[in-house]
C-alpha cells in the first residue's frame, strides 16, 4: 500500500512539474547601435509587462521569464541570437526592431519548435511572402501606414515630394507604399534617398532634397538615424523651407531628442499615451507609478499589446509550449490598450487601427499627439495572396 501510494506519487510528479513550467520568452533586439533606443523600449515594456503579470501569480499560474541578447538590428546576428534563444529554450519570440531581422528568423522557427511575435517590424513582406505559420504581427504594417496618411496628403497642397528612408527592407517599403499613395492623390515624388543604417552625416542627402525642389519630405527613418536628420535638416533650413512628415519618426523618444526642432512634424502615430480609452488610461498610470516621470511611448505600447495578446493566448492554449500557444493565437479577438483586436487567420496580422497626428504641446510637454483616427477595418488592408499559412 505504501509502495503504491510512492508509485502514484511519484507518477504525478511530472504533471504538477509540466503545471508550473514558467512561460519562457526569448528577446533578441537592438540593445547597441543605431537602433539602441528603440530595443531599449521594447525590453522596458517586456520587462514592465512581465513584472505585471508576475505580480498576480503568473500566467495560469506559469511564472513569466524573459532572456535577452543583443542584435545591433543586424538580420543575421538577429537570426543567431534567435536561435541560441530558442535552443536554450526560451521558444516564445518577440521585439526585434528592424523588418530584416523578422524575415531572416522566419524560416527557421519550424525546426526551432519556437514562435515569432514582431511589435515594430513593419515591412509588409513578413505577412505576405514571407509569411510562416509561426510568426505574427501586432503592429500596424507599411501597408496600413500608407492607408492611414492618403487621407492626409490629399488635403495637402504640396505637389512635389521627396522620399528620406533607410536602405533596409521597412525604408524600400515605405518609398514604395508612399509612391503609389502620392500617385493616387495626383502629387509626384521627384526623389528617393536611401541612407545606410548608422548614418552619421545627411549633408548630401539634404543638399539633393533642396536641389529637388520638393515641397514635402517624407521620412522613413528612426532610432539615433532619426534624430541626426531632423537635427542637420532643421540646421540647413529644410525644416522651415519644405513640409516635412513621417514614419517611426514622429515618436516619443525622437521628438525628446530634437526638442524645439520637432513642434509641427507631422506624421503616423501608432500608439500615443494620450489616447483616451479606459484600458490605455489604466496602463499609463501603471506605468508612470513603475517608471516615475515618464509616459510609454509609440514603441512601448505596442510591445505591450505584443505581451498582452500573448498572455491571452496561453491561457486559451492551457499550455506554455511555442506549438500550442501558435495554434491558439490565429483567428481569436484580444483584449488590447487599443480595444478589441482580432489576429487575422490569413495572415497572421493583429487587426486595429491606426492614427495620424502632429507634435505640439501636451500637458506641457511637446510630444505627438493624434489628430486623426483610421479604424481597424481601414487601416489594416485585406490579406495578400501571396500569404498561403492559412487552411
């Protein structure tokens, strides 16, 4: 009878063991280089969210574990570092910045047994061609971008454009995206300048912009690339002599970088501290009460809705295993900072919406502040076809 009752023990062991298997996530992110900054953000929320679910007992009761290491935002070093990750067992993915790192973790999550989950990479590639059926997106793509500011530069009297981007996946795809919406609305780009990732000095590419005579810049440009244009742009005049508007380029971190220089950038914002929702509002003021004398950024906020849809899905998996959670995610609506959201099944791309607006003061701080909002069912386009995950 004792035996039996040790053998039954011990045979129940390795359930409870399994019940409280923590929730292991893998961050391979931009913690050096250009995109520092933008890492930085990703891992505070990551961190802020971890620390969050943690405090109430876990997920399930599964304890939330978190490991990064350090890409410098370099597609291969991205797909080493993912992978070194995933084989020490932190499966769940998530917060490289730029769109390359995504594309070159994708192909491999299969033989990893991990999962994916991008907050800033926007490159509509990762849910189109390049889609897998272990990797999503909680972020607005290039594509939902482009949607949210045609209705701006409609209303806009500027004829001529020039294009400031980074030669990296996301920049051809902004240059790409706004050209076709530019065309649409019957303006011209009479230039695209593409700058190398860590580009210190934009004197050429300034010089080529004023020799266009364009009377509008959009920039495609973010992290310390950002700040070293806007900052040379405002010293040669460009800022006061053309409209200047953007993408990843009117966020938080930059205008606090560029200060003065930035009040009345125009340009996409895809999250803002100053949307007034109950659930938005409630993660603010957790969030100054963690971080005292700050506000989340664009960044922060979606990551955090990155974590929050992840938690939901693990809870409706039952499981903390890359497979189920994967299986789980598809098809389901979440609870965000931003509303309900669903995860497109075709696609693999969280539905939402998106915003428009303008630096100016706020609460007496300059800062973006939305001006305009799309909802999910504009902002984000209809799945590509050339996406063949779904079933």
């Amino acid at each position: 009878m004792r035996l039996g009752g040790a053998l039954a023990a011990a045979m129940m062991l390795p359930v409870a063991a399994i019940a409280q298997e923590p929730l292991r996530i893998g961050v391979p992110t931009a913690l050096t280089g250009t995109y520092a900054d933008l890492g930085s953000q990703v891992k505070r929320a990551i961190a802020f969210a971890a620390a969050e679910a943690n405090a109430a007992g876990g997920i399930d009761g599964h304890k939330v574990e978190v490991e990064y290491l350090d890409t410098e935002a370099k597609p291969d070093l991205a797909r080493r570092q993912a992978e070194k990750l995933a084989l020490q067992g932190n499966k769940v993915l998530i917060g490289a910045i730029a769109s390359g790192e995504a594309l070159a973790i994708a192909p491999l999550l299969a033989r990893w047994d991990a999962l994916y989950i991008a907050t800033t990479n926007k490159s509509d590639k990762i849910t189109a061609e390049a889609c897998v059926p272990r990797m999503f997106r909680v972020n607005r793509p290039d594509s939902s971008d482009a949607a949210t500011m045609a209705p701006w530069l409609k209303g806009r009297s500027e004829e001529t454009w020039a294009v400031m981007a980074a030669d990296i996946a996301w920049g051809r795809d902004v240059a790409a995206s706004f050209g076709k919406a530019a065309a649409a609305q019957g303006k011209k780009v009479v230039l695209e300048n593409f700058s190398a990732l860590g580009t210190n000095d934009f004197a050429t590419y300034i010089q080529k912009i004023k020799d266009s005579g364009a009377k509008g810049v959009w920039v495609a440009l973010a992290g310390r690339d950002a700040v070293n244009f806007a900052m040379q742009a405002k010293q040669a005049g460009l800022l006061d002599s053309a409209t200047v508007a953007g993408v990843s380029f009117v966020t938080d971190n930059t205008v606090a970088s560029i200060g003065d220089a930035a009040n009345g950038v125009a340009g996409i914002i895809n999250y803002s501290s100053t949307l007034d929702n109950p659930a938005n509002k409630a993660f603010v003021a957790a969030w100054e009460k963690a971080y005292p004398g700050t506000t989340p950024t664009n960044f922060e906020g979606e990551t955090y809705i990155a974590m929050q849809v992840l938690f939901q899905a693990v809870k409706a998996a039952g499981s903390v295993k890359a497979a189920d959670i994967a299986k789980a995610l598809p098809g389901r609506t979440y609870a965000t900072i931003l509303g309900d959201q669903q995860m497109r099944r075709e696609d693999n791309q969280l539905v939402g919406p998106n915003f428009f607006g303008v630096v100016e003061v706020f609460d007496g701080k300059l800062r973006p502040v939305v001006k305009m909002s799309v909802p999910a069912e504009t902002a984000t386009v209809a799945p590509s076809p050339a996406c063949k995950i779904a079933g």
